[in-house]
C-alpha cells in the first residue's frame, strides 16, 4: 500500500511522523520528512500531518500532492467553479472560461505555492476569476502592491502594480517560468 497522508486539526502542535519499512533506505525518509517540514510551514502550528505504515517505498510525490491540494483547496474549488459560467456571464459577450485554462491554471498555482513554501515566505490567498476572454485570473494585494496574473491555455502573464502611474509604476511580462514566479513572489511580499 502506498505511502497516505492526512492533514487534520491540533491546536497543540504541529507534528510530523511516520517510518520507514525495513528494506528501504532512510534518505528516502529523510527527503520525504524535508518536503512535508518545508510545506508543513504554512499551516502554523495548528495543522499536524499523520502518516500511516508503508509496505512499499514512500510516493513523496503523492503526499506533496495531496499537501498541494489540501492548503489550495478553497482556490481550486473556485477555479471549478468557474466551469459553471455560461458566454455572456457578465451581462456582455464574455466568452465562457476555458476548460484547458483553468486546468492550466489549477498546475500553475501548484508550482507557485511549492515555490513560496520552498522560499519560506508566507502564502497569500487569491482572488480568483474569470476575464471576458475566458481566461482565468489571480489576483493577490500585499500593501500597495497589486500583482494579476492571467493564465490562457497555454500562457501565464502579469501585471505589477505599485502606483497609479502606468509609465513608472506598473510593469508586464510573461509568468510561466519559475524563476520569475518566484521573483513576482518576493516583489510582492517585499
């Protein structure tokens, strides 16, 4: 059976266990115990992570997976929602949202939390919703700082803003690649 994980509730304390069966080495272990710690750091100290008996070697991947998507849930649920808009949901000729785009969209917020969980900065919750060309759009407030990201089928891009001067303070770019989504990320916070 593979490797499962839950999050539940502890007001106490934070804790993270599990064990290696025999036969297998205690590095995958180790890398299993440094992902949940580095993800673990966004629940504060109320959410505890239990992970039952292995009979096989750990699905690392798996339990990140599901980490992902337990601390996302409220965003992607509202990215499905999004499916539920019919053309014209705006009162206008907004096209309905894009299945491949909210897809795209569910695997790009994955990366960029992993991202942030991997820089130790503090996750902020998206506004999330749909454009008038079917895209999907996140939107995130830190201060006076304003950062948009609109996610296509197969495009991610921003828009910084930082003032109310688009020639001085306001800034586009492509967002797909890690790098600047980790950079967008310390911008924002910063």
């Amino acid at each position: 059976m593979p490797h499962t994980a839950r999050l539940t509730r502890n007001r106490s304390r934070r804790v993270a266990h599990g064990s290696i069966p025999r036969g297998y080495s205690t590095a995958n272990g180790e890398l299993t115990n440094q992902a949940i710690t580095s993800l673990l750091g966004f629940y504060g100290t109320s959410e505890v992570l239990s992970v039952s008996e292995p009979q096989f070697p750990l699905d690392t991947a798996g339990i990140v997976e599901r980490i992902v998507k337990e601390a996302l849930k409220e965003t992607l649920a509202r990215l499905k929602n999004l499916l539920t808009l019919h053309a014209g949901w705006n009162g206008y000729d907004a096209l309905a949202p894009n299945p491949d785009a909210v897809l795209h969209a569910e695997n790009w917020i994955g990366r960029l939390f992993l991202e942030v969980a991997d820089s130790g900065r503090s996750w902020i919750r998206p506004n999330v919703i749909a454009d008038a060309n079917g895209d999907v759009v996140f939107e995130w407030w830190c201060g006076k700082k304003k950062l948009t990201v609109y996610i296509g089928d197969e495009s991610a891009e921003y828009v910084k803003v930082w003032g109310t001067d688009i020639h001085s303070e306001m800034s586009e770019g492509d967002a797909e690649a890690i790098s600047t989504c980790r950079a967008l990320w310390l911008w924002l916070m910063s």
